[in-house]
C-alpha cells in the first residue's frame, strides 16, 4: 500500500500544511521520511511544533484518504491468494504484523476480501515500539506460538525488514517499493517481486512435504501500486530452503 500512503500524504500535506516546504510531497521524501513509520512518529519528526490534537487531526485525514484510494484501487499482489489456499489447506496459522493503524488495517483487510485468512492480527500500537524495532515480530511470533528458528518474513519496507531481521527471522523482501539492493541493505536474504515467485514456491512446497508442520503469521498487509503484500512467519521454512 505504499503507493496509496504515498498519494494520501501528498493530498493531505498539500491540503492542511499547505506552507510546509516539503509540498509537492514527492516519493523520494515519502520514502526518506514518512514510508514505513507509524503517521504520528513520522508527522512529530515533520512538524515538531505542532500539538497532539493537530497531529490527530493530520492522522485522522491521512486514514480518511487511504480509504477513499483503497475502496478503488487496493488489490492482492500476484500469487497471494492462490499462497493463502495452499497454506489453509494445510492449516497453517497466519497474521499481519504493521505499522498501520488498527482501524487502518480492518479496512485493508476488508477491502481485499482477507480478514478470515488471518488468526492474529499485531498493529504496532499494541507493542512497546513500531517496526523498525523488533517489538511487533516478537508479539507477532508470541501470540502464534513460534520463535525466530521456525519462522521467516515477506516485507515491503525498510522499517519492516528491519524488524524482522532484528527479531532474528530469516526475512524475504518483496519489490514493491523498493529495490532488491536496498532491501538486501537491511539483512532481507533474498527478494521476489510477486507471490508467483518460483523458487518461493518451491521452498513452500518442500517445507510442507517435510515431516515437521508449517505455521504462517504474516506481518505487513497492504502494499502500492494496486496490490497487496503480507508478511509472513512460516513455520518448516527455514534458510536451507531459500
């Protein structure tokens, strides 16, 4: 959902900070600034003069604006559902780990039509610190009954490989906004553009085969560009598999 924060924040910036001179918001400054934070640990950095019900205000329109992009455009990323059939088939156990907020992302959910598909779902909000500290992952992994040796992650954002790979999770970085270079940047062992992936499929596929079961707890939800990434923990999907 990059893409959609990316447009909601130009809209809103350009709207109620019409005097701050990052307008126009272009993608370089999203990226630098605000891509993968929390609204209200981005927005106090942004604008630290501003009081607490200025900076609820601003959150409150950056959410009413992704909704209104997201109803038309949000849409699952390539493979992603298909992962999801397979993965119920064998009763893997999945959840979203996110910056977003919770409101935020029952709506993502919702519009993808995904929210059955998820047992455990961790925004940050409910953790001692956002991505990029390893907090959410670690609840993320508590609730689902995993630990770092038998789980891995799919992220779209700096701050999220970032934190699952301090969370000691082998970490897949998914293309959607940033390069396969910049991702490898911060730890992510290998990156795909798609669900479609073959040698991610291949890898699922053997873990599932193997004797010990498969657990998934996926982590980031929406992503840009009219799709959709998740984070995920699989259980049996370990490092000699990738």
């Amino acid at each position: 959902s990059e893409t959609l924060h990316f447009e909601a924040y130009k809209a809103v910036f350009a709207q109620m900070l019409p005097d701050h001179p990052s307008n126009p918001v272009s993608r370089s400054f999203y990226d630098a600034n605000m891509g993968g934070k929390t609204k209200v640990g981005a927005l106090t950095t942004l604008i630290p003069d501003s009081t607490d019900e200025q900076i609820e205000d601003i959150c409150t329109a950056l959410e009413d604006e992704f909704s209104r992009l997201a109803k038309s455009r949000l849409r699952p990323l390539p493979g992603l559902v298909s992962l999801l059939d397979l993965l119920q088939r064998e009763g893997v156990r999945c959840g979203v780990v996110t910056n977003a907020p919770p409101t935020e992302l029952s709506f993502g959910l919702h519009c993808l039509g995904l929210t059955p598909r998820f047992q455990v779902l961790v925004p940050s909000v409910e953790c001692e610190h956002p991505k990029p500290h390893p907090a959410p992952y670690t609840e993320g992994m508590r609730r689902l009954g995993l630990n770092s040796q038998n789980a891995i992650a799919f992220e779209d954002s700096t701050a999220g490989v970032k934190s699952a790979v301090a969370a000691g999770l082998v970490t897949i970085g998914i293309m959607t906004s940033r390069s396969a270079e910049e991702l490898a940047e911060c730890g992510a062992a290998m990156a795909i553009s798609d669900f479609d992936d073959v040698a991610l499929l291949a890898s699922v596929r053997s873990a599932l085969s193997a004797p010990s079961s498969l657990g998934v707890a996926p982590g980031v939800t929406v992503s840009g560009r009219s799709q959709c990434t998740v984070t995920a923990l699989v259980r049996g999907l370990d490092t000699e598999h990738q």
